[in-house]
C-alpha cells in the first residue's frame, strides 16, 4: 500500500441515499406551514407602527406575541415617518413578501423615501425581515 487513500465509487451514491433518507424529498420537509396571511399582515403592521412609535425591535421581542425583527434602517437610528405596504402579501416559500415604501429620517431631519420588500414568518414564530427593492 502506497499511503494513499481511494474512494470508493459507490460512496457518492450511499452517501447521496443517506441526505435523501434524512432531509426528505420534500425540500422543506413536510413540516413546513405556509405563512398565514391574516396574521402576516398584523405583525409587518404592527412592527411598522412599533418603528414609527419610536419602540426597538427588542421590545417587539419581548411583547405578546413576540415579533422578531430585522432592519438595518432601524438598528441604525433612523426614525420612520410613515409607510404604505401592500395590503396582499405574495406567497414566496413559506414567507410572505410585502413591498412597503417607508419615509425614512435621519438624525440631521432630512427625510427619505426607500422601497422595501419585508418577508414575513408566521409559523413557527412571527418574524418579519427587511429585504432592500
């Protein structure tokens, strides 16, 4: 033996059997909910309002029932003046996407308008996550 190491050819294929066996065949396994829409359009509106109430993404945490944010507009300080979403969610996966214009200011008071795109999780959790348009 020369010291080296060979694969079998047959180990890519047991090993490809064993990911389908334990991921599933499903993609996100059969476990996986679609995100309710009712419930999709209260947390992105009541995180929304929470930002322009001048209330923290962890405080959204903390409440009942806890919505988990994440926005990089508002971790940086910037203050929400008002906004406009679409009232109809559209089913991506198992998120909902909302496009949402916000008017933005900064801590000089110039204001902004940005267009966002916020994918909302309501199962198993709520959770409601900025994308940039």
């Amino acid at each position: 033996m020369n010291g080296k190491r060979t694969l079998s050819p047959r180990r890519p294929l047991w090993l490809a059997g064993a990911l389908i066996l334990v991921l599933g065949t499903g993609g996100c396994g059969p476990s996986a909910t679609p995100a309710d829409h009712a419930d999709g359009r209260k947390a992105l509106q009541t995180a929304l309002d929470a930002w322009k109430g001048g209330q923290t993404p962890d405080a959204l945490a903390k409440s009942t029932p806890s919505i988990h944010v994440a926005d990089d507009d508002w971790d940086s300080g910037l203050l929400l003046q008002s906004y406009k979403a679409d009232d109809e969610g559209k089913l991506v996966g198992t998120d909902l996407n909302y496009a949402v214009v916000l008017e933005l200011k900064n801590d000089k008071g110039k204001v902004t308008s940005k267009k966002a795109v916020y994918a909302v999780s309501t199962h198993p959790q709520l959770l409601v996550l900025r994308q940039d348009d």
